[in-house]
C-alpha cells in the first residue's frame, strides 16, 4: 500500500547542498526564510524524522488531529509518516533537528511512547539546546569540510540530544529484560508499520515474527503502556482517520485501501474505536471542514 495522501503534501527528505549525513540542524527562522509562500501552514506529510525545541516565542502546530500550544520549553517530535502543519509558528525561534528513518537506531520504543508534543523545565531545555548547538556545529563543520564527516559521531550527538529532550522515562531495575522487550517491541512495531493493511489480528505478526501473542502484548504495554492489539487498532484507526479527513475516497474505497472485507465492516471499526461513524469524523475533520490537519 501507498500511504501517500494526495491532499496532502509529501515531504522527502531533501539535504541542504554538501549535507550528506542523514542529520541536519536549522531553525524556525531559517524555515520561514526558506519557505516565503507558507506551505508550513499547510497539511503535510514528511517521510523523516524533525524534532524543533522552542526557545523562546510563542505559536501553535497540529499533528494527526491534535493541537498544540508552542511556548517557551517546548519540543516537538514529528515522526515519519505523520500528517502535521505548523499552524502558527512566525514568533517562535529555536533548532529545527532533521533526520532519516534509520539514521539512529534502538529509539523505536521511545518514539512510540512519546507524545507529539511535550514541555521541558527550564534546566532541561538549556541542556537540550546545548546539545542542538553542539549537534548544529559538528554538521556545520562536515558540510565545510566533508574531510572532517564523521556519521558515527553525529550519530552520538542526535543521541545525547534526544535523550536530553525525551521525556523523562522511569528507571528500569531489569536492564537485560527492558531490552530485550524493547527489541521484541521494535520489531513487531516495524511488522505493523509493513503490514497493517493486511494483517488485522496479532497472531499474524506472532507467527511471522516467531514469539507468541503474550509475548508481544507485554513488550508492547511494557514499551507504550496498552497491548499489541489496541497498538495494531490504533494504527489502523489513525490511517482511517487520515484517509477520511484528507482524501476524498468514499468509505468503501477507505476500507479497500485497509483490507477491510466491506465498508460494513471498517465501519462498524471505525465506529467502535472512535465512537463515532465515519462519516461523522470527515464532516467535522475533512479538508472542507472547521478544521485542520
């Protein structure tokens, strides 16, 4: 399946001139300058990872349906795939972190656990722009002088970023097993990505993946804190909901594109885990609706 949406703009990840890392650091005052018809208002849908930290300034920004309040201390992480628009983001100021899928590895249960927008106090957020600042000058450098590249140690300090800015998870008194649940989750998490249009019951991803359905669901409640099965219902649930706000596929043809038997039965889905029918979602979400994306 495609997940493209065409009222959607696609975004591919497209590095500045003699960045060839997979990372690259601006900020909102460098996206304005670049971007002088303000598509950033409108819906879009990038296939790379940004994560914006605001220093200061106020604005708002939509992601998947929600909105958030931007202000001073707070961080934004748009993962791929998600279809967001910076609503409002002309007085905010602070590092824009771009990055490919892939490009850091071992961070997919976090990503999954971490919501789309967040606030850091006052000694975090110094610290993460710190870490941004060091990030945005060893890049810099690269681009200057591609002799001086070096992905492994961009690698290290996307890392020291994210987990300056990452919400603060709770120790863990088991390493070895977070681990190994982590790696169990990060591996049926990629699995529903692929196949989530085909595949609607855990014991699908169970078989292909090689470990039984309690197996997955603890990973997945340890990593995110529901079961595998409401994770697999909530990412089809979100592909609906973008499908009915931002396409103009009838009903029938949004469960056809997500494997659905008939519309009677993405219907009485969709009505099951949104409480309301589909119909309903596009006349209050869709692109002719009160509200954005």
């Amino acid at each position: 399946m495609e997940n493209g949406h065409p009222a959607v703009r696609q975004l591919r990840y497209s590095p500045a001139v003699g960045s060839s890392c997979g990372v690259e650091v601006l900020d909102f005052a460098a996206l304005r300058s670049m971007d002088v018809r303000r598509h950033r208002v409108l819906p879009q849908r990038p296939d790379f990872h940004v994560l914006a930290l605001i220093a200061s300034g106020t604005g708002s920004h939509e992601a998947d349906f929600g909105t958030h309040r931007l202000a001073e201390g707070s961080a934004v992480w748009i993962r791929p795939g998600m279809v967001h628009r910076w609503s409002d983001t002309d007085a905010c100021d602070g590092p824009l972190v771009l990055f490919r899928p892939g490009f850091l590895p071992g961070f997919t249960a976090a990503e999954a656990a971490t919501p789309a927008c967040w606030h850091l106090d006052r000694q975090r957020l110094d610290l993460a722009l710190f870490a941004a600042l060091h990030l945005g000058r060893e890049h810099d450098a690269a681009v200057r002088a591609p002799h001086l590249a070096s992905p492994a140690l961009l690698t290290h300090l996307l890392a020291a970023l994210l987990l300056r800015a990452l919400p603060t998870a709770p120790a863990r008194t088991d390493a070895a097993g977070h681990r190994r649940s982590a790696d169990v989750f990060r591996r049926y998490r990629a699995a529903v990505e692929e196949h989530f249009t085909d595949w609607h019951h855990v014991a699908d991803y169970a078989r292909a993946l090689g470990y039984d359905v309690r197996t997955l669901t603890r990973a997945t409640r340890a990593a995110t804190g529901t079961g595998a099965k409401s994770f697999l219902d909530q990412r089809v649930l979100l592909e609906a909901k973008r499908l009915l706000a931002h396409t103009d596929l009838p009903v029938a043809g949004c469960a056809r594109r997500l494997g659905f038997r008939d519309a009677t039965a993405f219907t009485t889905f969709f009505r099951r885990q949104a409480a309301t029918p589909p119909g309903a979602w596009r006349a209050a979400y869709g692109a002719t609706g009160s509200r954005g994306a």
